[in-house]
C-alpha cells in the first residue's frame, strides 16, 4: 500500500517551515512544532528517519541544508515515503539547474508549489518523472550562483464584510514588508513603491509627470529603525542601511481602492422547520495566471442540524458539527474561475418554540500568491556599496484572509 501523506514540510537547519503542503485534514497545522520539539530540538536527528509522535509518523530526511518531512496520521509504507522524497529532490534539482539548497527553495517557491501538487494527489504519490512534467510545466526555476541576496516579501491580510445583498460595508487591507538581507559591507537600500506621495515628490524632484498607472496612498505607515525618516520626510523615498537576517522594514494600511480577490454569492433557503437548502458561488477576480491555495469557506448552519447532502464543482464539502458549519475546501483555486457548492441540510425537529436563527456571516480562508490587494508594487530596490559588488533583489508578494466574512 503506498504512503498516504498528510502533509510534507520543507525546514531549513533551525526548524524554520520555507514551503509546507496539507494534503488532507487528519493532521493539525502545528504538527511541525511537534517534529522541532521532540526530533530536531532533542539532537535525535541521525538516529532513525521514522520517528511516532502523537498518533502521527514523521518521516523525514536531509538534503544539504534542508529537511523534508512527511506526516502521515495512519500506517504507511516508509520505504515508499522515503523513495518519493529522493525522487522529488531529483526532480526538483533538474528544475533549479543541479541545485537543491534553502536558497533555491526560496527562490523558486512558486514552482515548487504548482510541482507539489502535480507529484502528490490526496496524499498519495503521482508521476514524478522530470521529462514528463516538463512538457506541461514548462516554468525554468531561478538559478543564482550570486552569495549577496536581499529577499522583500509584502504580505498583506485583506479584511472584508459584504451584506447580503453584495454591498461593501468593510473593506481594508494591512500589510507588511518583510526583508532577509546577506549583504557585506554596510550598504545603502532605496525602495521605491508605487504610493501617491511618493510618485508625486519623485516627479516634482524630477521637474516631469508621473508616469500613468495604479498609484494608492498609504495609511498608519510605521518603519523599522533602520529607515532614514529624515529622508523619508523630504524625499518620500525609504532609504536604509539594513541589518542582516530577516526584519520587519515598514506596515501599512490601505481602506480605498482595495482588490477584492472573491466574490461569494450565497442563498440560503429554510424550507419550514426541518429543512435548509444552501447554494454558495465564489468567484475569483484576480488574474487567469494565479491561484490561491488553501481556500477555505465556512457556511453557517443551526445547531439542530441533522444530516447533510452536498453536491460541489471542485474541492470537498463535509460538516463540521463542533463549528455548526458547512465546512468546504479547495486546494487550489484558479484565477478568473468560478466554483459552487449545493447542499441540502436537514434539522432535527422540536416539540419546543425556538429562537429565530441568527445566520452568523460566511467566512473565508486563502492565500493568493504574487497578488497584492492594495495593488501596492514595489517599483525598484536599489543597493548601493561602496566595493560595488553584485546583488541579487528577490521580491514576492502573497495575499491573505484576515476577517473576510458575506452576510448570508
């Protein structure tokens, strides 16, 4: 019988998660921290690769600077696990150029996500041949023989609360911009974004227009201290001389011109006291060359409910009787498509009066990689250092749920 993955974790030498996939829902989210605290943290590493923690088997093994890990909540072929892993690194090497490292995982996370769920359907393995995969994954991976690197990640949650009838009665996005710098020397960074101000103060400087395309303005901004706020007062720009590792450059908040990911359209329907008919339509408004992972909806239902029959386009549907939800997942989610799920709900009748049902709002989980819901865009990053060395600048955006709820 072949391994049945519940998920599969990359981490790097300090336990920290680069890129990790839930195949099914049997396992919890933190099962990670388990392996940390009892394998990694415990220096039990190189005694045996199959370790029982908790009801669930870890399954892991080491690649240069990198640890991947498979759990699996029931009894599963290890041999067969441990063969997937070395021929998905293989895989993956002939995508990076011969190169399987931290550094090629997180430049290359994209690929290696669309790669993940091609080699793994359900928890079980698939083709993992490269000459096959590459006639319809046909994406180069990024090769960087370069040691000075600055990765910028923008990440923002997006939050929403739409009535019933599809009217905007929340909307705003926070976001972040994160930095992992391996630069020497100390050199000076200059980021330019795409903000009203700051597009503004460059064409005055400049003594020209600004050039036409999506600007936003930028509220409740705070900076790291590393940023020239002297600079940013006058200039607009953000100017800095960052620390190594990883930090926190800059937050922000956007409450107009916000890129709602999602439509959700829902009819609820209470078909006198014993029967509910429920019909819920997501559609997904950002470009046909994305996809959001992880997309969740959470359709309330009363707590008398009794039975359920469900009919979905794409994804899985279940009850959740401990939430009172009508629970549907999506794995990946393409942009420009739309999903529907139907599902027939029967109560439990009562002899007793009972309070009207309050329809608690619908809720929804994702992330959309490369996607910005403020449409904020990095312009350039700049290094400079007086030695005049090469640098490579990485930047990625992914866009998260935060409260993103539809009255139903």
């Amino acid at each position: 019988m072949p391994v049945a993955a519940s998920a599969i974790y990359f981490l790097n030498l300090r336990g920290d998660v680069l890129i990790n996939r839930l195949y099914r829902d049997d396992v919890g989210g933190n099962m990670v921290d388990a392996f940390r605290t009892h394998i990694m943290q415990t220096k039990e590493l190189g005694t045996c690769p199959v370790r029982q923690i908790g009801g669930c088997s870890f399954l892991y093994m080491r690649i240069s600077n990198v640890y991947i890990v498979i759990v699996v909540s029931s009894n599963a072929n290890a041999a067969c696990a441990l063969k997937f892993v070395v021929e998905a690194v293989v895989l993956f090497k002939s995508y990076f150029g011969g190169a399987f490292d931290e550094d090629a995982i997180r430049n290359n996370f994209v690929l290696i996500y669309e790669l993940l769920d091609e080699i793994m359907d359900f928890g079980y393995p698939q083709n993992l041949s490269p000459e096959i995969l590459k006639l319809y994954i046909t994406q180069e991976g990024v090769r960087s023989p370069f040691s000075s690197k600055v990765f910028l990640d923008i990440v923002e949650s997006v939050n929403l609360l739409m009535s019933s009838k599809g009217s905007v009665l929340r909307c705003d996005v926070t976001g972040k911009i994160l930095m992992k710098c391996f630069l020497s020397g100390m050199p000076d960074l200059k980021l330019g974004l795409n903000d009203k101000i700051g597009l503004e103060k460059e064409s005055q400087i400049k003594a020209r227009p600004t050039k036409s395309g999506k600007t936003i303005e930028l509220d409740d901004v705070t900076f790291h201290q590393c940023v020239n706020l002297t600079r940013f007062n006058s200039e607009k720009t953000v100017s800095f001389v960052p620390p190594d590792g990883e930090f926190e450059l800059m937050k922000y908040r956007i409450t107009e011109g916000v890129n709602l990911p999602f439509r959700v359209l829902p009819s609820i329907k209470e078909l006198g006291r014993t029967r509910m008919e429920v019909n819920v339509k997501v559609k997904s408004v950002f470009g046909a060359k994305m996809f959001a992972l992880g997309v969740v909806v959470k359709v309330p239902v009363p707590k008398q409910t009794a039975k359920t029959n469900f009919q979905v386009t794409t994804g899985r549907a279940k009850y959740n009787a401990a939430i009172d939800c009508l629970v549907w997942k999506i794995r990946k989610f393409p942009g420009q498509t739309e999903s529907t799920m139907s599902a027939e709900v029967e109560l439990i009748s009562t002899m007793v009066e009972k309070k009207a049902w309050t329809r608690p709002p619908i809720q929804m989980e994702f992330q959309v990689p490369m996607f910005t819901a403020s449409g904020l865009r990095v312009r350039f990053l700049k290094v400079w250092e007086k030695s005049g060395y090469n640098t490579v600048e990485w930047v990625r955006y992914i866009t998260r749920a935060g409260s993103y709820e539809i009255r139903c």
